[in-house]
C-alpha cells in the first residue's frame, strides 16, 4: 500500500524554515515539533538562505526583520515578568487568612489570583464548621459536672451524660473536653519527684506567728462560668 505524502503549505514551511535559521533549536527538534522530516527542515532552511530575497521579495524581508523584532521585546518582557512574578511570591506572607483577604472576589479571574499568591481555591472558599447546638449544650453540662467533679474524665463524662438520658459516645465526649480544654484532674506518677532544674522557694512563714493585720497577705485566683462565657476571679485576702 503507498503511504500517502503529506502536504505543508507555503506558511508553515516558511515557519520551519525561519525556526532552523534561528538556530535556538536543532534540525531534529524543529523537524519533530513540526512533524516533519528533517531532511525537509534541512531543505527549507537551505532554500530560505539562498534564495530568500527571491522567494519572499523585499518588502517581505522587511515585514521579517519586523517581526523577529516583536517576538524579540514580546521574550524580553515575558521573562520581566517572570522574574518580577518570583519576587513578589518570595514578598507574599504566610498567613493563609492574609492571602484570602488578598484575593478580590469581585474579579471574574478568581482562579488566576489564587495561582498567582499560591492559594488553594478549596482554602479561599471553606467555612469553618460550627458547633451544633446539641453539641453546645453538651459543652455546658460537662463544664458544669467537671466543676464538680473535676476527677472525671471523658470515660466517666460520657456515663454520667448516658445517666441524664443522652445518647453520646466516648469519641464526641473525649472531642468536646478537648476543645474546652479539660481534663481529669488527679495524682498522677512521680508527682513528688523534683525536677533538677527547679528552684526550691524556701517557705516564708514557716515558724511565723501571725498576729496583727497587714502582716501576711495571699492571694489566689480561679474562673466564673458566666451566661455568655467565662470571667477570672481574683481574692486578696489579708490572713
């Protein structure tokens, strides 16, 4: 079966052609970006130097020259701009919070911003969850058990919250003592092992009668579970 011969236009062998003159690139690359021979490429390149003038005539060796010199300022300013893009990547902060407030929502070009600053379009657009209502008055009734018996941990936290008729397991107990930030509170291993590097503060009123007012001072200080959150509680007591 005769293979059948491809056919390139004027236009594209002017284009290889102008690509082998150039010199940037080998006859082989050149020929397997165009998806010819390069005994072709070889041939045009050939022919656009010896009878270039002929082929083409003057005013279209001029048109040429400009040309080149287009595509030469259009690379210049490209890699500007590469450069200036690197720079400013290196000048973004990294505060994930700061970039989303960077991007303009605003703009039809949403994406290109996200690529630009470096930014996951799945971070710019998430929310975080909140917590249920269910789950926020849970938090209340284990703060409010914990302040009673702080030696529960989540184990027995999630018994006693079984026992007021809620249906919870130990994972969403353990979770929601996490986010609050408690935890059983009792002796644990090794608790009177000193550290080396822990200073002794001799006691001051070892053997020191106290006997008139103004002489000993202490104070202490604990929290206040309010409606809308929590408050300190500071005393100062004259002993």
């Amino acid at each position: 079966m005769e293979k059948k011969r491809n056919h390139y236009s004027a236009q594209m062998k002017f284009q290889v052609a102008l690509e082998a003159v150039k010199g940037v690139k080998t006859i082989n690359q050149v020929a397997s970006e165009y998806g010819a021979h390069p005994n072709q490429v070889s041939r045009w390149k050939r022919q656009l130097l010896e009878e270039g003038t002929k082929v083409f005539g003057a005013g279209n060796v001029h048109e040429l020259r400009e040309q080149e010199r287009r595509e030469a300022e259009l690379y210049e300013q490209i890699g500007r701009l590469k450069m200036e893009l690197e720079w400013l990547k290196k000048k973004l902060p990294d505060s994930v919070e700061e970039k989303r407030a960077m991007i303009e929502t605003s703009h039809p070009e949403i994406r290109r911003q996200c690529e630009l600053i470096g930014l996951n379009r799945s971070t710019l657009y998430y929310m975080q969850a909140t917590e249920s209502p269910l789950n926020l008055h849970l938090m209340r009734l284990i703060d409010e058990q914990h302040t009673r018996t702080p030696f529960y941990g989540y184990p027995r936290m999630t018994a006693w919250l079984q026992r007021q008729g809620y249906e919870v397991n130990h994972k969403r107990v353990q979770r929601l003592m996490q986010k609050m930030g408690l935890q059983a509170i009792y002796p644990k291993p090794r608790t009177s092992v000193l550290a080396n590097e822990h200073k002794i503060y001799p006691y001051l009123l070892r053997e020191v009668e106290i006997v008139r007012p103004n002489q000993v001072w202490c104070a202490d200080i604990t929290t206040v579970r309010l409606v809308g959150g929590f408050m300190y509680l500071v005393a100062i007591l004259d002993m």
